[in-house]
C-alpha cells in the first residue's frame, strides 16, 4: 500500500509517518505538484471499535475476534463482511444493524464482480473505515457531554410592590 502511496504521489512528494496510539500507524504522501495527499493507516488492533457498529453480526460471524479481542480479524471474516454488505446491498433491508450504506454504493455492489482477494481487502477497509468513524463519534459525543460553566442571571433591578405604593 505505501508503495501505490509513493508511485501515485510521484518522486517529489513529501513522506510523513507517524505512530498513534488511537489510530494506529499513519503513512502519509503528499504530492508536491498536485497537493494530493495520499494515506496509509495501519489500525494495529483498533478494529475493537468496529465491533460496536455491528456487534450482534460480529457476535455470529467474528466470535473469535469479540470474545478474545485478537490482533485483527482473519481472512474469512473480511470476506464474511464485505458479503454481509453486498447482501445488505440486494436486500430489503435498510441497514446492518447500525450501518446503512448509501444508495450508489449499494449499486456499485449490485453492479461490480469482486475475486474473494479483493473482497477481503474491501472489507478490511470498510472496517478500518468505520473505526476511525467510531473515533470521531467519540470525539464529538465526549465533547458533547462536557459540562459548560453556567454564570448566575443578573436580575433586573426590579421595584419590589412596596416601593411602587
């Protein structure tokens, strides 16, 4: 992945890469010519949250993964993912427990024919994707929750009954 980075970049980019303990590694290129910026993202095992997108499918299809929290999920179960997706794609239903896909990716995944390599690539990242989501929903709702200092009213001087007799 960093070398399709580098090569898309072009020879001038800049290289910057940095190691975060709430994401992971990042890879990032920047192209000096276009200012595209192209990233790498390893989630070193933050795919945890994830989990919460879609636990009762997680629960059933990744137990493994739920019960022992290991490293990152096997092959089979990105290819379990992106299939649970295409389906929810040709199905009725509307979301995957809390994931609701839009319509033209719903149609992309009627339309396109994917080998089981690529698939499981796309479900990896579909993963990775709805992780760093997650960290954002917990930015925004810890913020959300953070108690704002309130200042007391400054009452009108008002004439109280007495003193308008």
């Amino acid at each position: 992945m960093q070398r399709i980075c580098h090569e898309c970049a072009g020879p001038n980019s800049t290289l910057s890469e940095r190691k975060d303990k709430v994401i992971g590694s990042v890879y990032i290129r920047a192209g000096v010519v276009t200012s595209q910026k192209f990233q790498v993202i390893s989630s070193a095992g933050k795919l945890t949250n994830a989990i919460l997108s879609c636990f009762n499918w997680m629960t059933e299809n990744a137990k493994t993964f739920v019960e022992k929290m290991t490293f990152s999920v096997d092959e089979r179960t990105k290819l379990r993912f992106f299939d649970a997706l295409c389906s929810l794609a040709t199905s009725t239903d509307e979301c995957l427990e809390l994931i609701e896909l839009a319509d033209n990716l719903k149609q992309t995944f009627r339309d396109e024919l994917y080998t089981d390599d690529m698939k499981k690539m796309l479900g990896y990242l579909f993963l990775i994707c709805i992780s760093k989501n997650e960290q954002h929903v917990k930015a925004i709702s810890t913020n959300y929750r953070r108690v704002a200092v309130r200042h007391p009213k400054v009452q009108n001087a008002l004439p109280t009954p007495s003193e308008c007799s």
